[in-house]
C-alpha cells in the first residue's frame, strides 16, 4: 500500500498551523492515508516507524510539516505513507501479486478516480459528506450499521497518530502497536 495525501498551506498565519487547535498536517490529512491502509489492508498495523521534514522551521514551528511512515501488519502487508503541508500528494496505491489499483485523486471533495492494471476506474459524484450524515442517521433511527459511526475507528486512528509521533520523537526507531 502507498497511501499519501498533503497539500501546500501559503498562509503562515493559518490556523491549521496552531498546535492548540489541532494543527498539522498529519492530524488534518494524513489521517486519511492510516485509513487508507487499515481498510485496504484489513487489519490493524503491529509497528510502525516514521521521520519528520520541516521545510520551514519559522512557518511549521508548532506543528508538522512533513511526515513519512512505514506501518507493517501481521498478515505481512507494509503501507508506506506520507503527509504534507508543503507538498501536493493525493495517491492511494495498492500493488498485489497481480497487478495493481490506484486511485489518484484518492482524498477529495471532487470526483474522484483510478484505474487497474486492467481497467479504468469510474465513480459516481456524490456528496460524501451528505452520504456519511445518511448513514450515521440510519443508524440512529434504523440501526442499520455504518462503518464510521461511534468513536472505535477514530480511537485507533489517533492510537497510530500517537505512535507515529512518538516513532519520531524515538529519532524514527519501531514502535509497537
């Protein structure tokens, strides 16, 4: 799996530059590529390790910049992933014994789109943000399951967050999940 999704930020004033609200790039996008990888992978990563890349100590000096990270799983899959505030990146790859899908762009509010080794991908626009709402009503009213209600994925999304952070702080050495 190559999963990577960043975008540059001009402002230096912006408030996703704020470590108290919540700022970086990881936080902001690059969850989206630890997604990306649980699902295409269907498991929980066992390690990971990861580096930081400031391309402006001045401009990224409370949040992360840039940040790369292997996570590897018990069924042997690796995820090589990356996030960004200085660099444009929207690519979810998947390599298999034979062929290959990608889908690029993978994170948007547009259409996204792909292909595999055998065959373009199309998609259906739809509005992703009205699609997850229906879903987290139907839910409620119905208890039909949706697989983003209730705080269990966004717990083991934020459980890799930490590690992540912590690989680099362990100047990138393996952390255990």
């Amino acid at each position: 799996v190559l999963a990577e999704f960043g975008y540059g930020i001009s402002k230096n004033n912006h408030w996703k530059l704020k470590k108290s609200y919540g700022g970086g790039a990881l936080m902001d996008v690059g969850i989206y590529a630890i997604q990306a990888a649980r699902y295409c992978t269907g498991e929980e990563p066992i390690s990971l390790s990861a580096k930081e890349y400031k391309t402006n100590s001045k401009k990224f000096n409370e949040v992360d910049d840039t940040i790369v990270w292997q996570m590897e799983f018990s069924n042997g899959k690796v995820a090589n992933c990356a996030t960004s505030f200085s660099a444009s990146m929207n690519n979810l790859h998947l390599g298999f014994e034979k062929g290959f899908a990608k889908l690029h762009p993978a994170y948007t509010w547009r259409k996204v789109s792909g292909y595999t080794s055998k065959k373009q991908l199309t998609f259906p626009m739809i509005n992703q943000q009205a699609y997850h709402m229906d879903g987290i009503a139907n839910y409620l009213i119905n208890k039909v399951p949706h697989n983003n209600v209730g705080g269990e994925e966004g717990l083991k999304d934020m459980i890799i967050i930490d590690k992540i952070f912590e690989s680099i702080n362990k100047n990138s050495n393996t952390v255990l999940l």
